[in-house]
C-alpha cells in the first residue's frame, strides 16, 4: 500500500459522519502523529496538512469501534503500518 493510500482512506473516513465520532478514526490520527517524524519531509508536509483538517473535522467521540464491514481508518492504519515497515527495512 502507499501514501496515497492511506491519503484517500482518510480523506474518504471524514467524509463520513460516523467516522468523525468514531475512536477508530481518532487512533488512526494518533498514530499518523507519531509516524510523521519517520517518512521523507516531503511525504510528511503532506500527511500533516491532512492530519490537522482532519483533526478539525472530528467530533466528540460518541464510540470505540461500530464494527463497519468497511473500516476506512483501518484500512489507512495498515497502510501506515506497511510505510513504517518499509522506513525500517531501509536504515
């Protein structure tokens, strides 16, 4: 999976209602925060202009998880997880 991946995941998820109260959604933001500092600056100058319109997009969170067939954030968390793997098998 790519950036773009983890881009359109998100931008789809909080496009959603239910996603901007969801803690899904809310962990998958806490953890792009923590994965900036590991990805090129480019890609994270991206990622962190979507992190803080997404960031203003959410609301109180209403529950943990609705057990969506289709999860975007855990879609864009894999994603994530998937870069960080890269970044540590390139050092």
């Amino acid at each position: 999976m790519s950036l773009d991946k983890v881009r359109c995941e998100i931008e789809t998820a909080m496009a959603l209602p239910k996603c901007q109260k969801c803690g899904c959604m809310a962990y998958v933001l806490k953890f792009l925060t923590e994965m900036l500092p590991k990805l090129n600056p480019n890609d994270a100058s991206d990622l962190q202009a979507l992190l803080a319109t997404a960031s203003q997009k959410m609301q109180p969170l209403q529950y943990d998880c609705l057990g969506c067939q289709y999860c975007h954030p855990a879609v864009a968390h894999t994603a994530l997880q998937e870069l960080d793997t890269d970044a540590e098998s390139d050092v």
